[in-house]
C-alpha cells in the first residue's frame, strides 16, 4: 500500500488539489454547479470585484457557505504592495481569514506580475500573521526568494491569466517544483483538461484556476474534467512514467518465441 499523499496547505489537510476561481460565471447558480462538479475544497474570491457583505439569492457567502469551503481571498486588481496588503488586510477584518492569495500586478495588457512589490508585499502580510500564497512568474529565483520570504505556497503562471494558452514553459515549472520545499501550484493559464494534468505530471502539488471553467461552453462538464485531470495527472506523477526512448520496444520479450509458421 501506498503511502497517504497528503495535500497540506497552511498546517490543513485539504481532499481536493483543485482550488477554483468564483468569477466571471453567467449567474450565481452556475458558478455554485461548477464549483460543486470540480469538487475544490478551496475557493477564490476577488475582494475588489465581489460585494462579501451583500446578503440573498445572489450572494456569494449563502450560495458557497465558508462551512463547506475554505475561502482564499485574493488581491487581484491591485498594482502597488500598499494596495495589495491594505485589501488582505479587509479581508481578515471581514471574515478572519489569514489564508490568502497574494496577487500584484505590474502591466494590465499582460497581467503579469510584478515580482518585487510582490515580494515587498509577501514579506509585510507573513510579519502580520498572514499564510500567504504568492502569484508570480515561472522565474525559479523569484519562487525561491518568495519561499525564503515565508510563503506557505507559491504559484507561478503557466501563461497569461485568461489566456487559456496552457503550460509555455514547463521546464520552468519543472525547475520551480524541484527546488522548494512548500507546495507549488500553477496559477493562470490553464485552458483545458489536459494542461492540469500536465502541470499535475510536472509533479505540482495542485491547480488553480477560473476563466478555464466559466469560460468553457458546459462550465459544469469543464469542472469535472478537470477534477478528473487533477487526479490523473497526480496519479501519474506518483507512478513514474516510463523513459522516452528514440526508438521502438516490443512490449513482449524476443526470448523463447515460437518458431515462424511453415519454418
């Protein structure tokens, strides 16, 4: 037997390695389906684009109650370290939570992020209690600078965010996943089914993602491929594939083989 493959964030076991976004769905009953299909335990939630304290049918607390999930604040939208860190810090005034997404953007055509308010950002929210998950490049130094900051989990892109172009630059990933120690999840970029289970294979230890699902034409049928593809794609990692060779392998050995018919 196996040993048990924990996926630890924070001190917390979590079931799931998919963590969802909660934007951008046509209406809240779909955005509670699609979460529900994609079985994540953990979910995000842009503090600068959604209203947390509005209450009813089209609220986000009633329709996903943070009873059954765990809510991941993020900073989305926001350009400086000073924005960043003064949204993190209403999100713990508005519902305690210290777990958060750490997101700093420095370009809006690309949505790229800016890696040194970043780090500035990172190092202020960890002195003040905070577990932070950092959004940045695929840039190995910065991973592990954001890791030596004190980040529970850092999260490089693997493409522009909405981009749905997939894993650019997966030796990167590869780079980053090998040389730390805290989970490493892919942030941004994922398009389909199989770029999960790529970044899964990659061997990162979960899969973030939003526009992959609410823009897919069957939000629902998306999130369970990708629930699926997280599975498979960690499942995978764990086997170990089979080498790459540059020529063919019988998949049955030469010794004893039955003399050729007539021979």
């Amino acid at each position: 037997m196996q040993p048990a493959d924990l996926f630890i964030l924070a001190g917390k076991t979590y079931r799931s390695r998919l963590l969802v976004g909660t934007g951008k769905y046509k209406s809240m009953a779909e955005t509670k389906a699609a979460v529900e299909a994609s079985g994540a335990d953990i979910i995000t939630v842009a503090l600068r684009r959604t209203d947390l304290t509005k209450k009813g049918e089209d609220s986000l607390m009633d329709v996903l109650s943070p009873k059954d999930y765990t809510y991941l604040p993020n900073s989305a939208g926001c350009y400086t370290a000073e924005e960043a860190v003064r949204t993190l810090r209403l999100a713990r005034e508005l519902g305690g939570w210290t777990l958060v997404k750490l997101e700093v953007i420095g370009d809006p055509k690309t949505l790229y992020p800016d890696v040194q308010q970043t780090l500035k950002a990172a190092e202020i929210l960890i002195k003040d209690g905070f577990d932070v998950m950092a959004y940045t490049s695929d840039d190995p130094i910065i991973a592990k600078r954001l890791e030596e900051a004190g980040c529970v989990a850092v999260m490089p892109l693997a493409s522009p965010i909405g981009s749905g172009l997939g894993i650019k630059n997966p030796l990167n990933i590869k780079l980053i996943v090998e040389e730390l120690k805290v989970p490493v999840l892919v942030d941004a970029g994922i398009g389909t089914a199989s770029d999960a289970c790529i970044a899964m294979e990659l061997g990162c230890a979960g899969v973030l993602l939003n526009t992959a699902l609410s823009a897919a034409q069957k939000p629902v049928v998306m999130a369970e491929a990708m629930k699926a593809a997280v599975i498979a794609g960690r499942l995978a990692y764990r086997a170990g594939r089979m080498p790459m060779r540059e020529s063919a392998s019988a998949s049955s050995s030469n010794q004893g083989l039955l003399p050729a018919v007539g021979a």
